[in-house]
C-alpha cells in the first residue's frame, strides 16, 4: 500500500473541485442521497464520493481514482 502524505480533514468540495480540473465529471443524480459520483470519461468508470471523506475512506478513492484513470494523489494535492 502506497503511503499518502494526505490531510487530518479534507473538505468534499475541495477535492470535488480539484477533480473536476483534473478531467472528472461530477454527476450528482447519480450517487445516493448526499454522495456524488465522479465519472471519468475516458472510460465511463464511476467512483462514488460520500460527505464524511475521512482519512481511511480518502485513501480508498485516492486508490480508486489512480485505479480507474491513473491520476494520483500528488496531481490530486496540486490541484487543492
């Protein structure tokens, strides 16, 4: 497992952000209740964010996000 060098609390809105600029699109009908999907379109996969982005839920979707479009956290950290 890779180590992060993340934040203690990172705000949602920020990082939704900082994926946007990064190729993600944000759909927000399709996640449940207060979640967001991001889709990446290269390749239409789907990640879902949830409200509460806590360290160990923030590492999983780092993993997922560089999974799914090879993106990784220090691009993520750039674009904050």
């Amino acid at each position: 497992m890779p180590l992060f060098n993340l934040p203690g609390e990172l705000n949602r809105k920020k990082f939704i952000k900082a994926l946007i600029r990064l190729g993600f699109v944000i759909n927000r009908i399709g996640g449940k209740g207060s979640h967001y999907k991001v889709i990446w379109s290269a390749n239409n996969k789907s990640i879902t964010i949830p409200a509460d982005l806590r360290k160990d839920v923030l590492r999983y979707i780092i993993k997922e996000v560089e999974n799914i479009s090879g993106v990784t956290w220090d691009e993520i950290n750039d674009k904050l």
